[in-house]
C-alpha cells in the first residue's frame, strides 16, 4: 500500500515527537511517486567473439556510423597478423555483430601485437544475408606495413566499399578464408 508523503511525515512527527514539524509542512509535501514493478532486463550481447585473446598490447576496435542503409546486417571484424610475411597469415581477431540504429562497435582489449609483416584488417557486412561471409558481401579493408599502436577505425557511407566477389589476397588465398573463415564462424 503506498502512503503519501503527508501521511509519513505525520507518522514520523508523532513517533520521534519533532516540534518542527506543523500542518503547513506536512501540507506541502508532495505525494510519493509509485515505484515499478518492473524486472530489469539484461541487454543482449551485441558481439560475438569468435576469437578475441587478450595476449597482445593493442586494442582491436572497429566501428560504424551514418550506416542505415546496412540497418540489420551481420558484420565481422577482422584482424590478421602474419607470420614471417603476408602469405601465412592467422586470424588474430574475429568479432561479430550487427548493425542497429545505422552503427555498430567492436573492441577486443590487448589482442595485437607490434609487428612488420604486413597486418591487415577488413570490416564485412553480410551483404547478401548468406550468414558467412561470401562473393555477394562488401567490405571495408586496412592494410598496413606494420602496427604499433591501438588499432581503431571508423566505418561510415563515405567511405568507397568493395564487393568480396572473386577476390584474391596474398598468397593467392580467398578473401574470405584469409579473413572470415567459415569454421571460425561456428
């Protein structure tokens, strides 16, 4: 049962037998508001992390925004450190997620390491809807001589987007095995 303010400082004055307390006080107090029964939700998690290791010094972050024309798609973040050169390469992060309200935000702490072989990473938006990354997808890709820092970029509309189509990468590998490979994605 919810009381109102003026009832409890009635009862409060009478029970500790304040003297400050007179009708005009009492009066002018403003009635309780009712609380809600409401359960808190937890939020969904936004990203999957296929693979996120914090085994490195530099933060991964990939981000969007201005995307509403992606509204809903899946995207994977991905980073690739090579090893001894650009044709062995691993997927060093692999994070997913979706675009909502035109943006999305990726972040896997201390997962890059400082290296010179040349490290790269892409930012796929599941174009087609196949649920991994395919020919009829488009990306966003940054490709380096090295890192030695936190590496972050920003996705938006005026940045040019290529078709993953038949697309090659070092060592002649698909682009989507070198950087989304579908087994990472189960």
């Amino acid at each position: 049962m919810i009381q109102s303010k003026q009832a409890l400082l009635y009862t409060s004055c009478i029970l500790w037998g304040l003297v400050a307390c007179d009708s005009s006080t009492i009066d002018d107090a403003a009635p309780l508001e009712e609380p809600t029964m409401e359960p808190e939700v937890e939020p969904e998690e936004a990203v999957i992390e296929h693979r996120c290791e914090s085994v490195g010094t530099f933060d991964f972050n990939m981000k969007g925004e201005g995307l509403a024309d992606f509204e809903g798609l899946t995207v994977w973040a991905s980073a690739v450190e090579p090893i001894d050169g650009p044709q062995e390469a691993t997927v060093t992060v692999l994070l997913e997620t979706s675009v909502q309200d035109g943006a999305f935000d990726t972040l896997c702490p201390n997962s890059l390491q400082e290296q010179y072989y040349y490290p790269s990473y892409v930012v796929v938006f599941d174009s087609d809807d196949s649920g991994d990354c395919s020919a009829g997808d488009t990306y966003y890709i940054g490709q380096f001589y090295g890192w030695n820092e936190d590496v972050t970029a920003v996705v938006d509309p005026t940045q040019p987007l290529e078709i993953v189509g038949d697309t090659r990468t070092w060592g002649d590998r698909e682009f989507c095995e070198y950087y989304v490979p579908e087994r990472m994605l189960d």
